[in-house]
C-alpha cells in the first residue's frame, strides 16, 4: 500500500490574519485547534498543513477549508531569450526612445508571441538597460 500525501497548500496570510484578528499567540490557536505550537509555527511560515490540521483550523475560524486553500498559480519555469538588432539606427542615435516606441519597432520586427521583458542599448560607452 502507498502512503498518501495528504499535506495541502494554505494560506498561511489568512492563518495568520485569523490569528491576529482574535489577538491569540501561536500557544492559544494550538490549544484551540488541538494543534502543537510547532505545527501552527510550520504552517504560517511554510503554508503546508496536513488534512486534519487544515480541517482544525478551518473548524476553530469558524471558516470553510475552501477559505484556507492556497490556489496553485501556474508559473513559466523555462524562459527563452532572443536578442533583435533594430534596423532603426538614425531612431536610436537620434535621441532616447521611449521604451513604448522601441516595444512598437519591435513588434513591427517580427517579434510577435515574445514578451519583451528588457532593453539594452549603448549609451555614452556602457550598457544602458529599459526594464519594462
């Protein structure tokens, strides 16, 4: 038989909030809940909780587990970059372009489906970078 994993995600903000709101220590949400001190201390600095202390803590809040339940946001692990050389010098020697314009030219390059996160150009002999 595998053991199940039964730890969810919480949020430990609203543990915490919940907590601060009734003016309780660590100490009196753990006796409330039937808890240890060290599993409230666990829960509101790594927003992990089992099952049964998710449920507890749901029950003395007098809240849903729903309440408690932190929503997994998907975030992008991978990145790829790609460097553009603009076409546009006189644009660029002329003066220093917005980052909106240079965002336009590089639409207008091809670029689309990339995110443009940043910008480097020379500039009085470094790197000068436009973070967007």
């Amino acid at each position: 038989m595998v053991p199940v994993d039964d730890n969810m995600k919480v949020r430990s903000d609203k543990v915490l909030q919940e907590r601060l709101t009734r003016r309780w220590s660590q100490e009196e949400l753990a006796i409330a809940a039937g808890l240890s001190q060290r599993t409230i201390q666990r829960i509101e600095r790594e927003a992990v909780a089992s099952m049964q202390s998710a449920k507890a803590l749901a029950a003395v809040f007098g809240s849903s587990m729903d309440d408690l339940e932190r929503e997994e946001v998907p975030r992008m692990t991978t990145f790829e970059y790609k460097s553009v050389e603009l076409r546009y010098r006189a644009v660029l020697k002329t003066s220093r372009p917005k980052p909106d314009e240079i965002v336009t030219i590089l639409i207008a390059e091809g670029t689309e489906g990339w995110q443009v996160s940043h910008i480097q150009y020379p500039h009085a002999r470094h790197w000068t970078a436009l973070s967007l």
